[in-house]
C-alpha cells in the first residue's frame, strides 16, 4: 500500500472544512470551552433581542480531568449531579463541573449569584482546582488557574471580557490588544500574570524567575485573545514544547482572499534576569527566525513578542535590523521586577 | 531491582503494559467516553499500537490474536484482571464467556478514583506524559469523529466500534492469512495506519495550523465514513 492508496484524494479532501480542536493544556481547553459555551449563549439572546440577564447571574464552570469519576471537592456541598448537554443552550446559571472538552457537563447547581459562586469558591474549592466565573449580565469571565493562590486571587481576580461583536481583525488590532495585555497583565510584577511567574525563596530572601515562563504567558495570552476574538480562532501547537523553546499563538480568521482565511502568529520570548545580555539577545534572535519559520502562506504578519524581565534593559541594537530582514513585527514589552538586590532564576530537571 | 528482588524483563513488560492500559481506560473517561466494553477496549489497542509511531512511541505489541469478536491481547485479559482486582477499575455487566482459551469474560470497564489518581503518579515521568498524551489526544479524536451530526456533545457509542474496524491496519491484517493480525511484520514497520496518519497530516499542515490530535481525529472521521458505507 503507498501513501496515495491510504486515502483519496476525495476523502482528503472532505477535511477541507475540518478546524482544529480548541489547543494547548488540557486547563488552557475547558477555559476556551466556558468562553465558547457564553459567547453562543450572549450571541442567542442578541439575536432574539432579549434583555441582558442581571449583573448578578452567574455560572460556575469547575474543571474535573474525569467528573464522572471524581468531581474533584466534596460532593456533599452540591446536589446530585444532572447531567447536561453543551447544545442544549439551556446553561445561563448554576455550577457546572466539566471535562476538557465539555463531553461531560455534570450540574450540581441550579440557581446561582457571582456572589455566591465567590462563595462557594471560597468554602468549597481548593486553590489546585480549575474554575471559571461567567457573569453572564455583565459579558465577563473570571478564570483562576490551577495553583493560583485562591485567597489572593478572590481580591483580584484575572478578569476577561466575553466579547460578542464581530471585529474586523488587523496586525495593527492584534497589536494595540497586545499592548494592554501587556499593561494588565505582565507591565509590573504584582500585575495579574506577572505576579504568579515570580517566587519567592524565603530561606535566600530573592525572587526566582519560575519555570517555562513562556508557556505562563502563552496560557494567559490564549484566553485573553479567545475572549477578545469572537470570529477568530487562536490556536498554540501543542507539540513544539522541548523544541528550542517555541512558544506561539496563531490567530486565523475568515478573509476575503483566495484561499477564504488569514492568521497572525506570534512567537514569545521571555528575557530572564539572570541570563548573560548575549544570551538573552540571541534568545530574542531566535524568537525572530522562529516568528519567521512560523507562518504559511494565509499569514499576515508574523510578531515577536520579547517580555523583557531584565534587571538592567539594555538596548540590543541588532535584533530590530534582523527582525526588519526577516519581516517580522518586533514588540518589546517592559516587565517591572520584584524590588530586591538579587534576583536568581530558578533551574529545575525535568523527570525523565 | 524491587527491595531484593530482580526485575526481570517479562515483569517489566508486564509494568508496561498495565500503564498502557490504565491510560487508555483514564483517557476515554478525560475524553468523556462513556465506560469501555471489553471489545472496545481491545480495538482501541490495536489502533493504539497501530498508530503510536506518530507520536514517537514504540508500540508494546506487534500482532494481536485473532477471534471471530475481533483483535484480542491476552496481556491486556491479564491486565483489566490486576486492575480490577488493586481497585484501579471497576467492571460492570460482568458476564462469563464460554470460551477458556481467549475472551473468558465480557464486561464494561470504568475508572475508579484510585484509579485516576494512580494514573496521574505515572504521568509525572516523561515517557509516562508522552504516551498519555498520545493516548489521550486517540480518545478525543475518537470523541470527536463519533459525535453525531445534529449535536458534537452526544457521542454516538453504537457505531464506534464498527469506525475502529475500518482501521486500515486492522483491515491489512484481517485481509492475511495469518493466524495472528498483524501490526508490524518487522519492529519498526510503517503500519498503514502510519501511512494514513502521515498522509493526512501532509495534507492538513499544507493548509492551516493542526495539532498531532486534529490528525487523529481526522484519521477516524474518515474511518467513521468508510464505515457507513462498508
């Protein structure tokens, strides 16, 4: 049998239409699932013209790798689990755990306020767990990812806006969303990204600079884009991670062109503050060849994204040229560092 | 070694494929596939070590034998019999079969908190991540090539197994005369299994961004649409 007898070309060619499944960590998944799940909901309603539903109203998404196995808190603090389909369109409040990909859909809640559901993260869930508030009225959803700290997290939670409207997506869009991105999340260390990427070593009094802090970033760039891009579809290559440290997003929508769709990839860097200028330069160089290698033929415009948590920020005088020759966006985006003398960036085996 | 005992290689193997096993029965439950019959279970090995070059892993087995109730791995008999037995899975629809020498029993398997737990321990190595990975990104293909038309959230269980029947090294095999279905004649051959994923996945890539999984599931969609017309 050859390569050609596997299939024919017919059938290759009915996965013309075929999209890629929602990407990255299996967290990174259900976040885009409750976002996908709120903004069919908000966009039903438009469309019959209803009201929008009270400020208060909420839904609850709890993440459980297998609900029907282990709900992942105490079953006794909700009611009997009901199972719910994703189509039915029925959700627009209570608590919901749910699987990756929403196959599984168990309610333990019918009625539910965002203050209750604060509540109930509060007494009820623990800071491992997955957890989405959707405040439906309000077109907003606050995730809180796995090991974030709850109690810090309930004072200030990351907060992304559900958006409905169908926007007309540009590099230079993509580009000004990427700076306040940057402004909210990673523009200081206490802002909403940044603040979980530093740890603190009490017994040496310094900061360390946490592991993959690309994939960090990426995690959170993903659901803020996906909240953001209603008509869009952002997707990460789940295959590339140990591979020269790519870490991308792509964002392809529908265009008017030949081949009916258009993306933007982004490439993303992170500056360490304990790595050599020379180092983090050719860190940068990479980032911009990788950009580069990154985009096909639908691509518009191809960014690399340098996060720079230097302690001293250098001008590096070669990456702007090389990213102009190669015809990628270059963005550097100041990070604001802990406030301490030391700053050590922690190195960690992977188990093998 | 174990404390004073050697290791020797068949209970490595053993190890091995009671991981495979436990994986693929944490997978279908991750990827919201209700609890696995025995039948399916075996199928989805056999595609399982088909496929497993695709994401740079060696299959455990390189044949299955042959019953008249489709491909059957005594190894994995064995298995679900320590799995149940430690806790790990939960049978139900427990029914004896007549014949001694192969199936024994039929019977729907499921994940049991223990179970997950034990799981996610072995995920904390790197091979362990890798060939979860694979064998759950098989499980969502599998979700979501059987979703039925009118609504992706209902799995349509009934004509699953008849899609992993259309496996094309399953049907290689079936077509040979041997008395065992072969997976790979030689360690290391490209089964046809490989051959349809790497056909699809040149294709897909040539188009727009894919992960390893989209491949999978496409791999089955296409499966699924043979098997409507078979």
């Amino acid at each position: 049998m050859t390569v050609q007898e596997a299939f024919t070309d017919n059938e290759l060619g009915q996965l013309d239409d075929v999209d890629a499944a929602k990407s990255g960590s299996a967290e990174d998944q259900f976040f885009q699932e409750c976002t996908s799940l709120v903004r069919i909901w908000l966009q039903t309603r438009e469309l019959r013209k209803e009201p929008a539903a009270p400020d208060a109203q909420a839904i609850l998404f709890i993440y459980a790798e297998a609900p029907m196995v282990d709900l992942g808190f105490d079953p006794a603090t909700v009611d009997a689990p009901k199972k719910i389909r994703k189509k039915l369109g029925t959700l627009a409040q209570g608590i919901v755990v749910c699987n990756q990909n929403f196959k599984v859909m168990l309610k333990v809640r019918e009625l539910l306020t965002v203050e209750d559901a604060c509540d109930f993260a509060e007494n009820c869930l623990s800071t491992s767990v997955s957890f989405a508030i959707a405040k439906v009225g309000q077109y907003k959803m606050q995730i809180h990812r796995a090991f974030q700290d709850l109690d810090e997290w309930l004072d200030d939670p990351d907060e992304i806006p559900v958006n409905i409207d169908d926007i007309h997506l540009t590099p230079e869009v993509i580009a000004d969303d990427l700076e306040r991105f940057h402004d909210a999340y990673l523009s200081t260390h206490l802002a909403r990204a940044a603040r979980h990427m530093w740890t603190y070593d009490e017994k040496k009094s310094v900061h360390r600079l946490g592991e993959r802090p690309e994939e960090h970033v990426q995690s959170f760039l993903l659901s803020h884009l996906d909240g953001l891009y209603g008509r869009a579809s952002v997707f990460v290559h789940e295959e590339v991670k140990n591979k020269g440290g790519r870490t991308d997003i792509s964002i392809a929508r529908p265009s008017l062109g030949k081949s009916g769709k258009v993306n933007t990839v982004l490439e993303l860097k992170v500056l360490a503050p304990t790595n050599s200028p020379k180092a983090n330069n050719d860190w940068g160089m990479k980032g911009v060849e990788q950009a580069d290698s990154y985009r096909n033929a639908d691509t518009d415009a191809a960014f690399t994204c340098l996060f720079d948590a230097r302690k001293e920020k250098l001008e590096m005088p070669d990456l702007a040229p090389f990213a102009k020759s190669n015809d990628v966006v270059l963005k550097i985006y100041s990070m604001g560092l802990p406030p301490e003398a030391v700053v050590k960036s922690k190195v960690k085996a992977k188990a093998t | 070694m174990i404390g004073d005992k050697p290791l020797f290689k068949k209970d490595y193997e053993k190890l091995q494929f009671l991981r495979w096993v436990l994986f693929l029965i944490t997978a279908a439950e991750a990827a919201g596939l209700p609890g696995m019959s025995r039948s399916r279970l075996h199928a989805l090995l056999f595609v399982s070590f088909a496929s497993s070059r695709f994401y740079g892993l060696r299959p455990l087995r390189q044949r299955a034998q042959r019953t008249p109730h489709g491909p059957y791995y005594r190894a994995a008999h064995l298995t679900l019999g320590h799995l149940v037995f430690s806790g790990l899975v939960e049978v139900s629809e427990f029914k004896a079969h007549p014949s001694p020498k192969d199936l024994q029993f039929e019977g729907t398997f499921k994940l049991t908190k223990d179970g997950l737990m034990m799981s996610r321990l072995l995920r904390q190595t790197g091979t362990g991540e890798r060939m979860y990975k694979f064998l759950l990104d098989l499980c969502l293909g599998t979700a979501r090539a059987m979703a039925t038309h009118d609504s992706e959230a209902e799995f349509d269980d009934e004509n699953t197994d008849q899609m992993l029947a259309q496996d094309l090294t399953f049907r290689a095999a079936l077509a040979r005369s041997n008395k065992s279905l072969i997976i790979e004649e030689q360690v290391g051959d490209v089964t046809p299994t490989l051959k349809g994923l790497n056909s699809i996945d040149a294709y897909m890539r040539e188009r727009s961004f894919v992960n390893s999984k989209d491949v999978l599931a496409a791999y089955q969609t296409l499966l699924r649409d043979r098997s409507k017309v078979a």
